[in-house]
C-alpha cells in the first residue's frame, strides 16, 4: 500500500515508499488529528508564503522524518503525516527567529511557539508513536524555514515604493538572514545525502546510540515499549506447561487441563510484559 517498511525500501528498492507513507493513517482518528492540525498550522503558513513554498516545505519535510524513522524503526512500517507537520512546526520557529526585527511581541511568541512544539514532541514518548519521524520532520522544516521563508527588510520593501528621486541603501535581506539561509542550506543537504547513502547501506542507529529509542517510546509500569509481535514456545508435560517468551526469554511453568489458544496467547502475553 506505500507504508514505511524498511526491510522494502533497501532490499526491494521501493524509495518511494519515504514519500507515500504521509499519504496513509493507522485509523480515522489518526487521519483526522493530522488533517485538523493541518488546517491550524498550514493555513496560516500558506497564506503568507504561498503554495509552492510551504508545499516544498511539507514534502521535503515529510521526506526527512521517513528517513530518521527508518534509520532507528526497522522492524515495524511507519504511515502518518506526522513528520511533514512537525516540519512546518520546525518552520514556524525559524520563521520568527530569521524575521526577529518584524515582530512585534517576540519574546510571547517564541515561548508560546516553544511550548506547543515542546508538548506536541512529548506526546511522541508514549508507545506507537514515531516520534523519529516527528524530531527528523522538525529539524528538517527548521533548516528549511531558513531558508523558504526569510522575510525582507522594510526598508528595502519601502524603497520600491518611494518617489522618483528618492535613493535609499537599504539591503533586501540582513546579514544574519544571509548566514542562517547558506548554513541551513549547506546542512540540508549534507544531512539528507549522509541519511540516504546510510539507510541504503542498511545502517541501524540504534547500532550507535545504545539511549535514543529513549526518545520515541519511554517505558512505565503502564506500557512497554516493546512493539515486536509477542510470541512464545510452550512445551507441555502432562498438564504442565512451560511457555519460554520469544522477546526476553523469560520462561514459567503452568498447571493447565486442556487450555485453550486464547488462554495460551493471554499467558504468553503476562510473560512477554
């Protein structure tokens, strides 16, 4: 159907898959939170700054939250639009840090900016929940933001209007602008042609980094964050059985007179917790 699966993307040579999973949903609950934060966040963006821009922005957006996903989840597909949204998220900052001097309330805006994306990324610890698609579509759109929706100075905007006569040495963009757009540029492109060569060499992450699958599930005492498909061995003695968990390797012995499939599965899935 077009979900992220890994496993395709590097043996079966199926990259578009990268691009078509923001296309699927896991249920029409996860259709509709996505599309209802589409309208909130892109509606706004959009009108600003066009349709070809923030189209971009989402797509190559989307397009980097595929790739972290796959580069640290290899053993589940990933759909969602999550990671494009998160990019416009990503976006928004760089948007009023580039266009500082034009806002009028900077300082409101940016905390209320971080505290909406610090919740939203939050979110993303709870179990099946991608949140490397959401970090890898957030730091995408931010380098992004810089460079899509860099803003001109008033001055130079108002010396195009100005009486014949008038001269005005007014830059279109600031200095800073400048060095942000090149520096954004330069990592987009770097980051995005290291992660592609990786995922195509079929590089794990995990393999580097024994803590980040921190950053997208957070085990409690309420769930695990074990997202394999459960599954044990049993071996039966008489009325005993001893079910060994694939997944960790526990193992218990059971007193059972003719269990059924359903209580096997229900034990199996105790010692798998």
């Amino acid at each position: 159907m077009g979900a992220l699966d890994v496993g395709k993307v590097v043996h079966e040579h199926q990259g578009w898959r990268l691009i078509t999973c923001m296309w699927l949903h896991g249920g029409l609950f996860h259709l509709l939170a996505n599309m209802l934060s589409l309208v909130v966040i892109g509606i706004r963006l959009e009108q600003e700054f066009g349709f070809v821009r923030i189209g971009l922005l989402y797509l190559i957006s989307g397009l980097g939250g595929s790739l972290l996903s796959a580069l640290f989840i290899q053993s589940n597909i990933s759909v969602g639009a999550s990671g494009a949204l998160f990019g416009l998220l990503g976006a928004m900052l760089s948007e009023l840090i580039t266009n500082w001097t034009i806002y009028a309330n900077k300082v409101a805006a940016l905390v209320t900016l971080v505290i909406i994306i610090a919740i939203n990324l939050a979110v993303g610890i709870l179990p099946h929940v991608d949140n490397f698609a959401h970090i890898g579509g957030f730091i995408s759109g931010f380098l992004l933001g810089f460079v899509f929706l860099i803003r001109p100075q008033f001055g130079w905007v108002n010396q195009k209007y100005a009486p014949e006569g008038y001269s005005s040495n007014h830059p279109k963009f600031k200095m800073y602008q400048c060095v942000l757009w090149v520096l954004s540029l330069i990592l987009l492109i770097v980051g995005f042609t290291v992660a592609l060569v990786m995922l195509l060499r079929g590089e794990d992450l995990n393999d580097h980094c024994s803590w980040c699958h921190y950053l997208s599930c957070v085990p409690t005492s309420r769930w695990s964050c074990n997202t394999q498909p459960i599954s044990c061995q049993a071996e039966q003695m008489g009325s005993q059985y001893t079910l060994t968990c694939s997944n960790n390797g526990r193992s218990r012995s059971y007193s059972l007179l003719n269990p059924t499939a359903t209580q096997i599965q229900g034990l199996c899935a105790q010692l798998c917790r």
